[in-house]
C-alpha cells in the first residue's frame, strides 16, 4: 500500500479544511501506516503552570490519525472520529510541545484504527496514550 | 454526602484556576454526583460548516466530571484526568451550545467516575457519550 | 422503531448461535433499544473470594449490548463487538447473579453503540460500566 | 528495576490465586516492563466456526497486564483491573492459540497503565488491541 498524500499535500488539505488549526500542528515524518506529528504549543494549549491541557493532547492524538488514514486513502472523503480512548500518564513538561507516534493498526473498508504515543519533546516517558477510530465513508465513484 | 460547593464557587474556582476557559462553560445545574453544563459555543469551537469540534466536545464531557468531583470533595486538590472514552455518534447542530449531562458513578478515596451524555442544546438524540476517571489525590491534613 | 424479535426468540437464536454459553444468560426485560439482562452467576464465573471474574463481567455487557441490537434489527446478521471500553468500580457481591442494565445511544446504518451499567442483584451501586460499539454487517437483499 | 519475579513463580502465583484458569495461560517471554503471554485455545474459549471469543481475548488482555505488572512489583497485592478499552480488529485464525504482545506504559505509586497487542499464532496483523488500568494496593508495612 503506497502513500496517496505527501506531507506537503496532508497539510494543504489540513489548512484548507480547518483553517481553525493552522499552524498549531506539523508533520515530522510520514511512513505507510505512519506518521510523527508535533503540536507546536503555544498560550492557547496550556494550563497554569505551564502544562499543556487535557484537549490540546486530545486533538493532538486525533488530527495524527486522521493525517494518517488520509496519507493511506487520498483526500476524498469525510473520514469522521467515532471513538477514542485515551489514558492521561505523566505531566507534560511545562511549554514544551509535544510529539505523537502514530501508527494504523487497521485500515479496513469502513473503519481505521490508530494508535498514538504522546511524548514531551525530547522526553522519554510517554506523557499520554490514545487509540482512534475514525469511520471511512464509502468511497464516490 | 452535601455538595461542598455551590455553582457560584464552582464558577469562581474554574475562572481562578483555568483563566483560559473562562466564559466557555456554564454550570446549569447542580446535585448531589450530578451536574449538567453548557458549551457556550463559540468561533474557537467550531469546524468547517459550523459542527463543533472534538476537541470542543473532549473539553465539555472533561470540565463535567471534574466540576462533578469538585463540588464532591470541596476544592481541596488536584483532581486530574487519568482516563477517557469518548464515542462520537453523531454530528452536533451547527453553531449550537452544547449540554452535557453528567453523572458521578463512583467517588472513591483515590478514583472517581463519571460518564456524560452531550447533546446539542434542544437536541434528543446525543451527539456523544463519555466516560471519565479522575485520579483524586490524597487530601493534605 | 419496533422490536423485531421477543425475549423468546432471542434466546433461541442465542442458544443456537452460540451454544457455549446455553444457560448463563437470562433476559430480564426488554424494551425499545433496551434490554436488562442476567448473568446466572456459577462456578466458571467465580474467582477467589466468590468475587464474578472481569472476563464474566465483560461477558454479561457484550451480550447485552448484541441482544439489544438484534431485537431492534432482527436476526439476520452478523453483528461483531469492534469497541469496548469497561470501568471496573466497586467489587461484585460473592456468589451473586449480575443484572446488566443496557441501553441503545445509536442504531445507525453501520454501527451501535450501547452502554450498560452492572449490579450485583439486588444492589444498588454500579459494580462496572461499560459502553461499546457493534459493526453491523449491510443486510444482504 | 529489576524483576521481582520469574516466569515460574508468576505461573505459580497464578495458578495459586485463580486456579479456576489454570492451564489457560503460558508465559512465552519477560522482560522488565514486558511480556509475551500464550491463549492456550481450548474448546471452551471457542464460538462457533472456531473462533475465538472475546471474553477470552479480553481475558488474555487482562491477565497479560497482570502479570506484568506483577513482575515488576512482586506478590505482595491485590492489583485490581479498574478500566479497560479494546477494539477488536480481525477476526481469530479458527482454532489457534492467541499470543499477547504486552508493555507497560506506567508503574505508578498507584495506577499502572499497559497495552496489549494480540495475535493469532504465527499471524502478522493484530487481531485485537487494549489498554488497561491497574490500581495498586498501598504497599503494607
């Protein structure tokens, strides 16, 4: 199974859907059933002290699933999140931004399942862990 | 078990504690392991076509439980989220509030429970269900 | 949306599909996208203590949830848990049946999603919650 | 941190503790925060057509996490399972055993978080995967 979007194509599609996050995620690096995505934080992802808030992790883990389902099945469709569980470990490091390791597990005909490791940047010890599903409509031919 | 806070020191507390949120939530009622909140919904919330975003939703079904559990225990602590499932179900009204309903199923000495039900205001049918644990430290004597 | 099967003819249809488990559930009451149903609690379900197993637990929420949906769209299908998400939150009373109070939240084209709440019988707190989610297979025609 | 247990004496453990599963589960590898674990498939983990069930892969997701956790802290306690999510993915080769790839992802002074993937034997693409909460006992002293 090839890529069907590059990096560069998985962002234009993001800025041009969702405009409302531009600029707060990045694509580190982008494999077949993969992908490493960086929230870059900023004011509006932190809490007091500095540590960044339970829905930045969240969107985080989510938008990584997405980018990567959509990287395996070409931008033609509405794949929607119906499920997410999500086990909050450690702290985040205080203004720091935070980097997932996703991978697909599954890429069936209507559903995806993706899993997500969050970590600090730099840090070693996984600040969150997220499994997705994301429901892939039925492709317009 | 009494509530130890009122809805007024609940909303004083969170604007204290979480300035960034302050005006995103409403508390429109209050019991004993119950709570039911508002999403005051607004551009920051929203995706392409008006429907609210997950990471909105995540936010609400988070700041229920946690309002839940505070006005339980009083506002000794430091509550914090150690676990979430969320199922997405379907797609919120556009550019419409958000409630959610909550209710505690347990509040232990160390663990607390909680699950919601979200709904887009005057909607029937729920947008979303989730099910929340916080960790509760332990209370300093 | 009427139920297209009886407590009877589930409980056919469950003996016949899935003879491993003859006799350890019971439909208690059945409803429009609900249904409470029996764990008849024995010795395989048992751990030291008495205590009901978590795989006994399990066990109950997924066949309620499954029952649940095959009443609302009948027997036709091949129904399979993809998602389930169980909080485990006060310990069974010893040597006690288990009622599973289920609701349907979604009976959509392609999944379901239910929640259940579990009582040792006769009790009043929540011994687990759990929600999940069924792919339902497209009706052959 | 260096195991508190062998293989041998969790095995020993386990059938001591849970004997009701005795001869259901092997221990393949250990390692410090790891394990690979064995289903041995009997008729009774069975449904129709041979599979596998889910009680029983849920059943292998627990015990797995158990005892890595166990591993890591000793006999001492009575680490219960508080929340687990699974999503099942494929189905089960038709009467082979399952083989559990389990990590923990935390060991806290009180909640241990692990995941698990699991394979029908000998297959490549994961048939299930969950992550679970510990909660472990304050050490006595």
């Amino acid at each position: 199974m090839a890529l069907k979007m590059s990096k560069g194509e998985l962002m234009e599609f993001l800025d041009a859907e969702f405009p409302q996050v531009t600029g707060e995620f990045a694509i580190e690096e982008l494999g077949e059933m993969r992908i490493r995505t960086r929230l870059n934080v900023g004011e509006r992802h932190l809490r007091p002290g500095g540590t960044v808030s339970g829905p930045s992790i969240f969107a985080l883990a989510d938008v990584s699933v997405y980018l990567a389902v959509l990287a395996m099945i070409g931008p033609q469709g509405l794949a929607v999140t119906t499920n997410c569980s999500i086990d909050f470990m450690r702290k985040p490091v205080a203004a720091t931004d935070l980097i997932a390791e996703c991978r697909l597990l599954k890429l069936g005909r209507v559903l995806a399942v993706g899993e997500v490791l969050i970590f600090s940047d730099g840090g070693e010890a996984p600040v969150a862990r997220a499994s997705l599903t994301y429901s892939i409509p039925p492709v317009r031919t």
